[in-house]
C-alpha cells in the first residue's frame, strides 16, 4: 500500500543487501534482496518465499513460444519481515549526513552533505 500523501515510501533495505528473515514460514532464511519494490514496500529475498507457478505452452511467434510446466521463483516479502545482515547479528538502519567534497564541471570544488546509512548496533557506514 503506497503513502496517502502522494510520496513513495522510504524503504532502508537496497538491492543487493544481505538479509535475515525475522518472520513468516521462511523465519531464519538469509539471502540476497534480488529486487526492491518501493511502492509496495515489499522485497524480493533470494531463495525466500518460494511459490510454484503453473504456465501453459504458448505456440505465438514460432520458435519464440514459452513451454509449458512449473516454474519455482521468488514471491515478494514485507519489508518489516527482514533485517539487514550485519556481521554476525542483524542490526536497524539510521541515516546521517556526512560533508563531502564535490567538483562542478569546470573544475572548481564546493563542500555538500550527503545521507548515508548506518548501523544502529555499530555506528559504522554500511
């Protein structure tokens, strides 16, 4: 379900993160977030959520047809339901801003901020 006020939710898990499910029939699994569905505020966790899909044989466009059979991928998984994989343990994430140095296209340089995430358990930059 998408925000009311018209923003995308703020999901703190990115692709390609390692993470451990901490509820549902998958509990305990660790994997790899394959993709990230912001607007649903769901996960695609590697080798989590494991579901069957029934497909028919298509005959269109000559060799280009699919065959038919059972196919076994991944189903999406609330975000709430995994924690990100630190170390040994799993941690929450905080965001802080951190003064950089960047270069204008002419070659001149000017101090910003950026956000970056950190771990709540470690205060270090994931």
């Amino acid at each position: 379900m998408a925000a009311s006020n018209g923003k995308t939710p703020k999901v703190s898990i990115k692709k390609g993160d390692t993470v451990k499910v901490i509820a549902g029939k998958d509990k305990g699994a660790e994997g790899k977030v394959i993709k990230v569905l912001r607007e649903e505020q769901r996960v695609i966790v590697e080798g989590v959520n494991r579901i069957k899909k029934h497909t028919k044989v298509v005959n269109q466009g000559g060799r280009a047809g699919t065959t038919g059979g059972i196919i076994t991928t991944e189903a999406p998984i609330h975000v709430s339901n995994v924690m990100l994989v630190e170390g040994k343990g799993v941690t929450r994430i905080a965001f802080k801003r951190v003064e950089v140095t960047k270069r204008r296209p002419d070659g001149s340089e000017y101090s910003s901020t950026r956000s970056v995430r950190i771990s709540r358990k470690t205060g270090k930059e994931i």
